[in-house]
C-alpha cells in the first residue's frame, strides 16, 4: 500500500496542553496499595512511596494525574485520608467491594505528586457527598491559613497550600453502578452549585462536570446538553471516556477504534457548541478525556465477586503489541483535537488497566504501552498541526471505513514529530510526507516505531523488555520523508530544521 501525507507547519490544529499527557491513580485494586505505595518495600523512600515507580512515571512522561477516583470518590470521606495515621478509620469501599485502610490519602498523594513531578487534580464525591464536603476540601488543599480547615492541614503537617488546580465534580455521575446515580437535572443542579461554593473558596481553580460515562451509554448527548445548561457558567471542562478492547478474529476493528474516539470527540465538541450558541456564551467548554484506555473486559466476566479484600488482584491487563499500536491510535485521536481537549488521563497508571505493573516486594516494569504514551509525551509538543492524508480506506465490522493510516503532527521550535498507525493487518505501508514550510536544512533526529512478528507478544516481569521501541529507517529525499511503515504499528519520526519561516 501507498500513502501520502503533506505537512505544513502553517496549518495549526491549536497548542498541545501537557496536560494531554495525564494519568490516573484511583483507589482500586492495587493501584494506590502496592502500586505507587508500598512501605515495606525495598525501594520504598522513607514516606512509603516506590522509587521505582515513581522513577517510571517520570519517564513516562506523565503531566497531570487524577485522584482518588473514579468509582471509589462516590462514596468516599476524604476526611478519612489526613490526620494521623493510627487515627484513621477502616471503611467498606462500595465500588469495589474491598477495604479502604486510608493509609494513603491527600497528603500522601500530594507528596507523591512532588516526587512524580506531576500535577494533582482532584475529585471530589458529589455521590454521597454535597456542596459543603466539597467546598471544605476545597478549604483544607487551597487556603491558606487561619480557619480551622486549612490549619488542620498545617497541623497534618503541610503549612503551604497544596494549590489544587483541577478539580472534577464527581465521576460518571449518569452511572447505574455509581454509588449516588444521578438524573442529568438532579447532576447538573448539584454540580452548579458545589461548582460556585468550590470557586468561591479558590476562584482560580478548573473544575471538570461528568459527562455521560461512555458514547454508547442511551442517554449520551441529552446528558451532556442538560448539565451544561445547567453548569455552563462554573465549569470549565466536561469529561469524557472510553476504554476498547479486542473482540476475538476482529483485530481490524480494534485497530480502527481510535476513530471511535475521534467521533466521540467530535460529538461532544458539537454538543457544547450548541449549549453555548443557546446561551449566547462567548466562553469555549473544553474537554477532560479523563479516563481512556484499552481494557480487556470480557476477560472479567466470569469473575466470581470479590468480598472485602484490601487491595486486591483487579484488572490488572497484560497488553500486547496490538494493544500498544491501539493506544497510539488514542493518542494522535487526542493529538489531532489538541485545540478542544487540553485535559486526558490515561486510566491508570499503575498495576489496574496500567503502563506500569508492579510486584509486592518485587519489579517493576513497563508494558507495550508504556511505550506510545512515553514517546508521545515527549515529542508531541508545541502545535498540533492539520495533516493532508492520502491512505487507502480498511472495512471494519464494528466501525465502518477507515483510513489505514492515521497521523498527527506536533511542531515545536523547528521540530517536527509524526505520529503514525499502520491500521492494516499483514500490508506495509510505504508512505511519502511532503514537507512544505521548514525551509531546506530537515535532517532526521529519531525514527522509532512499535510492532512485532506476534502481534499478542507483551512484556512481563520475566522479560519486561520483550517489546520496546525499534529504530526505523525513514530517509529523507529533499523535502520529501520517504518510510516504510509495517503493518499493525505505531511509528514517531522526528525531524529538525533550522531553516523555514517558523
Ligand atoms: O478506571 C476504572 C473505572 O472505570 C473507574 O473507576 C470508573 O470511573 C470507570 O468506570
């Protein structure tokens, strides 16, 4: 197959947030306990933390990372989380049906986050909870000092502010499984009003409303439309997401659902659009992907039901090559509407659906898709650019015609990243990229790409680098990049110039 792809670095999508390149640490299975923490490990730092898994979200790339859930926030107390911890109480955590020891809560995730050098976003519980818990939080992390939450936060042991910034109002709120399911009106109402309390405690604070909690959920769209009529003025955000998986003899499906997400995108984006047309706004509703991911769910069906266990065994994938090439896909979905969605998480980070997988007392590794997210934190800054793509077009049962080659671009300060997916099963792709506007002196300064003879192959605490990124041999001819791009990949070339106009 051919494929050609011009590139300008004129045509600009928007800027890249960083925080596109967030993740997500939900109390849940062995995520927070045994993941990020773990006090009797041997690389434990005197706080408990796993150096080696803080040394790995740091090369990860990540920017932001969301906090404590998820499902666990709808029935949480954060006061559970800070004060002493002898003093602290054992709770039944509904959402997972596990025990909550609350040895780790706000000011050991902020701690963490100082080490991760990452941002923190919180959510607060708008389940079980209401206006007053969230604005007190809002109290205890932001304000400064002299009333009696934030000196009980100087007290617990943090005299600064923690200076939150992001912060969501609940987690899939339109959920049967959400402990404190609520109706679009009954959301939108609450999230209005903890939203306006929350502002007036730290006006420079973002908050995120729940959006539906998937495309496919039947209320997807009226929801969104009936909370943001309510919430439109106080929210910044509205969230989405997502997780696929493979379904068995349809690789090719799984390959094209980045263009789901793509659509989904697409759909949200419209939605506001029209909520703020109706309203007369000249205020833009960003978008929070704060949770997407591929998750391998119909692997859990059979699962008996777990009973109060602390930090048990939950959703911890093994991902493969194809799940790699897939996450890729998600990336330059997010990449490509850079100028809309300036906030996504990754969901999780650690051991549940995660880049990296631990062991008690033991390693830690990265997995396949460790690998795409790194490459594009790094090199997926600065302008998302609009892309010309000439490709041949894939059927695929679950969604319909797809280009065999998706792409993005990020051009920052005379360099230019591609991002590229080779959707087809078994066809190279030789693909040529005009280069217009970078001038004449374009030399090539990385080509890597992720794919393998066994598309199921993955890394594991025996052979943690039994998939990594390749070196590839793009070349350059004049302004044109010639490369060969295999089937079932994810490729990053990255060019420099020092001439051109930009
Ligand atoms: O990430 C796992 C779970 O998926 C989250 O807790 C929830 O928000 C979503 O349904």
């Amino acid at each position: 197959m051919r494929a050609r792809v011009v590139v300008d670095p004129d045509f600009c999508v928007g800027e890249i947030d960083r925080r596109l390149y967030g993740s997500f640490v939900e109390h849940m299975g062995r995520c927070v306990y045994g993941g990020v923490f773990e006090p009797d490990h041997p690389l434990a730092d005197e706080s408990g933390l796993r150096r080696d898994v803080i040394e790995l979200t740091r090369e990860l790339g990540v920017s932001v990372v969301r906090y404590p859930g998820g499902n666990f926030v709808s029935g949480y107390r954060w006061e559970d989380g800070v004060g002493p911890v002898a003093g602290r109480p054992t709770r039944l955590d509904l959402a997972w049906k596990s025990v909550e020891t609350n040895a780790f809560g706000l000011h050991e995730f902020v701690d963490w986050t100082r080490r991760a050098q990452v941002e923190p976003m919180l959510a607060v519980n708008l389940g079980t909870r209401g206006v007053q818990e969230a604005a007190d939080l809002v109290e205890y992390a932001n304000h400064p000092s002299g009333t009696e939450l934030s000196e009980r936060r100087r007290r617990n042991g943090s005299p600064d502010p923690f200076g939150v910034k992001l912060w969501c109002l609940g987690n899939e709120m339109d959920g049967p499984w959400q402990v404190g399911q609520k109706s679009a009106e009954e959301y939108g109402a609450l999230a209005a009003e903890a939203g306006k309390a929350m502002k007036l405690v730290d006006p420079t604070i973002q908050l995120v409303a729940c959006g539906s909690s998937g495309r496919g959920m039947s209320t997807f769209g009226a929801w969104e439309r009936t909370v943001l009529s309510r919430a439109y003025d106080v929210v910044d955000y509205i969230s989405l997401h997502a997780y696929y998986e493979p379904h068995a003899g349809d690789l090719a499906s799984f390959l094209a659902s980045p263009a789901d997400m793509d659509a989904f995108i697409g759909d949200v984006v419209a939605t506001c659009d029209h909520v703020k047309a109706v309203r007369r706004s000249d205020k833009p509703m960003m978008l929070s992907f704060d949770e997407w991911n591929v998750w391998h769910q119909t692997d859990y069906h059979d699962q008996p039901e777990r009973d109060w266990e602390h930090a048990p065994r939950l959703i911890e994938d093994t991902y493969s090559v194809a799940d790699a090439v897939v996450v890729g896909g998600f990336l330059i979905a997010l990449l490509s509407h850079a100028d809309r969605v300036t906030v996504a998480c990754q969901a999780q980070l650690v051991n549940i659906i995660a880049p990296i997988r631990t062991e008690p007392g033991g390693p830690a590794w990265r997995q396949t898709i460790f690998h795409p997210f790194a490459l594009a934190s790094r090199y997926g800054t600065g302008r998302s650019l609009h892309l010309s793509v000439d490709a041949p077009l894939l059927d695929t049962d679950r969604y319909g015609r797809v280009p065999a080659l998706q792409a993005a671009a990020a051009f920052d300060d005379g360099q230019l990243s591609l991002f590229l997916v080779n959707r087809s099963i078994d066809e190279p792709i030789d693909l040529s990229v005009a280069l217009r506007g970078m001038g004449e002196d374009i030399s090539i300064a990385e080509h890597r790409f992720i794919a393998d003879a066994d598309v199921h192959a993955g890394n594991s605490a025996d052979h943690p680098d039994r998939v990594v990124p390749r070196r590839g041999t793009a070349r350059l001819d004049g302004n044109t990049l010639q490369a060969t791009v295999p089937p079932v990949s994810f490729s990053v070339i990255v060019l420099t110039t020092r001439g051109g106009h930009h």
